[in-house]
C-alpha cells in the first residue's frame, strides 16, 4: 500500500521574493524624499503625502513579512496592492512634478526627483504583482478540470 504524499509548499521569506526588495526601495525612496521636503520646509502637502505612502507602504510590508495576508483570506491582498502601487504612482508623480517648478530650493527639487525614482519603482512593484496573478492565478479566477489540471478563465 502506498502512501500519498501530499506536495509541500515551499514558501520563500517576502523579504528574498522578487517583489520584497522592490517594495522595500519603495518605502526607502518615499522616506528619502519626505525627509528632503521636511528639511528643505516644503509645502505642508509634500510632506502630508509623502508620510502617508511611506505608511501604507510599511503596512503592506510589515503584513507580508508576518503572513498575514495567509490568515486574512476575505480580502483579495493582490488587487489591493496594485491598486497601491497605482495611487502611490500618481501621487508621487503630481507630488514630483509640483517639487520641481522653477520657484523651489534644491533640496525640494532633489526630493522631487527621488520622488519620481519612487514613482518608478511603485510602477514596477505593480507589474510584478500584476505579472504573479497573471501566470499564477488563485482564488476565483482559477477552475479544476476533470483530469485535475488547472484551467485559468
């Protein structure tokens, strides 16, 4: 008689996953570019909403690193991460282009250029999120077939 063995999931830690150092550049970039627009007294603005996106950031990752996205399955944790990653991009980039008008300091306008690298980084955390639920779909957008293959909708 012989046993079945069921397959063993090999969970790498977030921080050594593709998107864990891309998240984490993120949060270290939008930090960066707070504390240049604190230290160079940008507008209120800047500030407020450089801080809040290091924030939220810290939450996605501190919820990844404690898999807790694994306990929490009522929500769709992907789909909220990309729709992050595309507020984030467009409030860094309006935050970016208004730190970079002719009137500011050049402390200001070094936040505002680390600003857009954040941006771009916020694009790519997407992609990469975006491109796992493409190849590896779970949850309602994956069906079993008879002969127990996966069928993606």
């Amino acid at each position: 008689m012989e046993t079945e063995s069921k397959p063993k999931l090999h969970l790498r830690p977030f921080c050594f996953s593709v998107k864990g150092p891309v998240k984490m550049l993120r949060l270290a970039l939008t930090v960066t570019s707070m504390i240049f627009f604190i230290i160079a007294q940008a507008p209120e603005p800047y500030i407020v909403i450089t801080g809040f996106e290091a924030t939220v950031i810290s939450f996605f990752i501190i919820l990844y690193i404690l898999r807790l996205d694994r306990l929490m399955k009522w929500f769709f944790w992907p789909l909220l991460d990309i729709i992050n990653s595309m507020v984030t991009t467009l409030f860094m980039i309006i935050v970016s282009v208004l730190a970079l008008m002719p009137e500011t300091t050049t402390l200001i306008i070094i936040g505002g250029v680390v600003g857009f690298v954040a941006a771009l980084c916020c694009i790519a955390d997407g992609i990469l999120i975006y491109r796992k639920l493409l190849f590896n779909p779970s949850g309602p957008n994956e069906r079993k077939t008879v002969q127990g293959k996966k069928e993606v909708l």
